[in-house]
C-alpha cells in the first residue's frame, strides 16, 4: 500500500494529514480555509488519492502558513508513500481546459526541487484568499516532495478558474507520474538507479 501519515506541529498550524496514491478520490478536508479546502478536494479527486486533512492554523492572521504548511505536509507525505519509487511512470502531464483558461502542467519526479511558476493570476484575491498562495503552495510542496514542477497558464482572464485548472492539471499530471508501470514494476525510471 503506498499510503503515508503525516503530524507536524508549529507555533503557527497543527496538521494531521493521510494519503493513500491508491485510492478512489475520497476526501475530507478540513484546513479553516475555504478556498483551499476546495482546491485539495478537486486535487483528491482529479489525482484518484484519498486524502484527508485536518489544519488547526493562525487564520487570524492570514491563511499564508496553513496554506503553506498544509503544502510541506503533502509533499512530505507523497515523498514518503512513493517509497524507492519502483514502477512509477516518473513524468507527468496536462493541458487542462477551464471554460476560458487553459493551464499547463508538467511534472518529473526526479529527486530535485524545482518550480517553474507563471500563472499570471489578474486578481489580488479569490474570495478571502490571497492568490499569490498559490504559488507558495506548489514550491512548499515541490521542495519536499522533491520533483521538478512547471505549472503555466496559457490564457485565461478569471483568477478562480486559472487556479482551480492549475490544481485539476497538477492533480492528474501527478497521477500519471506516480502510477505504476506494470512493463516495469521492478525498476527505478533512471539510468543512475535512484530517485
């Protein structure tokens, strides 16, 4: 089973975070935020994860750490339920359309952390939420799941949806990456033998 439990706990969040790469896209999140309670929803879902998560976080400041926090506890468990990632398909991809946006993402599970970022999101806020977090979350995420992330949008003039398609677009670019190829169950994608 690759599946993985995270708890971290800080002055500013305390998350309690479970994925299973093998689910069905069940869902339950709970992070006091609503905006990124619905992006991991649409991710557990358009990803096949089951997921849950629980964040307790300093909302009255502003939701910069739970959402950043909640993006380690992702990429970490991720990183963890991937194991010595045997098997996986490595590359993931998507051009995904969103009524007027269209986003691309495009992903390598290679062992390093980069984030390639333009989103290029026209409004300061969705709602409550600062947009600019979006771009905190897929490099808090990238840095500990280690893999290399472009996320890009390719037109698109509603800030919700350019961000609702990058989450979708991450979310099955992912799945692809980390499903497994039967062809090659036993082997490491790399010619250096390690992820």
């Amino acid at each position: 089973m690759r599946v993985s439990e995270i708890v971290r706990k800080t002055g500013e969040t305390d998350i309690a975070l479970k994925i299973n790469l093998d689910g069905r896209g069940a869902s339950n999140i709970d992070t006091g935020c609503g905006f990124l309670d619905h992006m991991l929803t649409l991710f557990a879902k358009h990803a096949r994860y089951d997921l849950e998560v629980k964040c307790v976080g300093d909302i009255d400041v502003d939701y910069h750490h739970t959402v950043e926090d909640v993006a380690i506890c992702l990429g970490k468990a991720i990183y963890e339920a991937l194991g010595d990632k045997k098997g996986i398909c490595r590359y993931g991809y998507m051009i995904l359309p969103m009524d007027e946006t269209l986003v691309m993402c495009a992903l390598d599970i290679s062992g390093r952390d980069y984030v390639g970022y333009a989103l290029d999101i026209p409004a300061y806020r969705v709602g409550d939420f600062d947009t600019e977090l979006a771009e905190e979350f897929y490099r808090a995420f990238a840095r500990e799941a280690k893999i290399t992330l472009h996320v890009r949008k390719i037109t698109g003039s509603n800030s919700h949806h350019i961000i609702e398609g990058s989450f979708k677009a991450f979310a099955r670019a992912l799945a692809k990456a980390t499903a497994i190829d039967e062809k090659y169950a036993n082997e490491i994608p790399s010619t250096k033998g390690v992820l």
